[in-house]
C-alpha cells in the first residue's frame, strides 16, 4: 500500500474531481443542527444527507450518533457523502472552538474504512475549520494519518 498525499483544488467539493466512486467527507455538529457552512451547499444538490442526518439525531437514543460516529449516505450510484460528527455544539465557549479533534479522528478512520471497502477516493472541503473553528493544521495529519497513509486518494477543495 502507498501512501498518497493529499490533492488541493479550487472549486466546489459538491462537484468533485475524477471518476470511479467518490466518498464527500464534511464535519457535523452534535445538536442535530444542519443549514449553515458547508451543508448548504450538499442540500443545494442533494436532500437525502439532511434527511438522514435528522433522522440519525431524532434517533439517537438507540442509534450511533454521537462525535466520533459517521454515517454514509448514497447519493448517486457512485457518489457517498460522509456525515462525520466531530464538532460538539455549535458555538465557540470558553473551553474552545466547537471541534473536537479526537472525534474528527475517529471518524477519519470509519471513513478509511468505508473508502477502503468501497475503492473510493475522498473529497472534502477543508473540514472542521470553518464554522467547527478548527485548525488546519491539526485536522491535517489526521487525514494523512487515516487516509492517505492507507492509499486513499483525497482531494480538498477551497473556493475561489
């Protein structure tokens, strides 16, 4: 297995670059809010991630939601969007930004899983660093850590 790096572009990671299957990775919060960042971007496309991501947190009381947790949702025949919990609440406090680091991480490794089984390449915006308030320089190396250390190609994508 050899190790890629990671492919930056400009342009809209709801539009994404290549062929084969494709796994779009972004970070959710905790509290079952969607509609702000780069959510509104994936519902302007498509509306099963929302729905399902609601239905996740309506059931999670005896599902898996919670940080840390990932769930995939088909959108095309050979299109994913990972909803990846990594952000806890939704507004900065005193203890910090609302990333969650250790939770970005393991849903990194649930999606090298996925992407792994499914031959995926991963696309992404530059996640947990928007609204999440996290650091590219820390989310970084765990995508390389989880992904690209495993093969998987990944592309990020800024906009212009």
């Amino acid at each position: 297995m050899s190790m890629t790096e990671i492919v930056y572009r400009v342009g809209d990671a709801t539009g994404p670059d290549g062929s084969g299957s494709v796994i779009i990775a972004h970070v959710c919060n905790d509290l079952g809010r969607w509609g702000k960042g780069f959510v509104v971007a994936v519902s302007a496309r498509w509306p099963q991630p929302e729905r399902a991501y609601r239905e996740w947190y309506k059931q999670r009381e005896s599902s898996d939601f919670g940080l840390g947790a990932v769930q995939f949702v088909r959108v095309a025949p050979d299109v994913h969007v990972a909803n990846m919990i990594g952000q806890h609440g939704i507004r900065s406090s005193a203890a910090g930004p609302p990333i969650r680091y250790a939770a970005v991480d393991q849903a990194l490794e649930k999606l090298g899983d996925f992407a792994a089984a499914e031959n995926a390449s991963v696309h992404m915006p530059r996640i947990g660093c928007g609204l999440a308030g996290g650091s590219w320089a820390r989310v970084e190396p765990l995508i390389h850590a989880r992904l690209c250390s495993r093969g998987i190609g990944v592309l990020v994508y800024d906009l212009e």
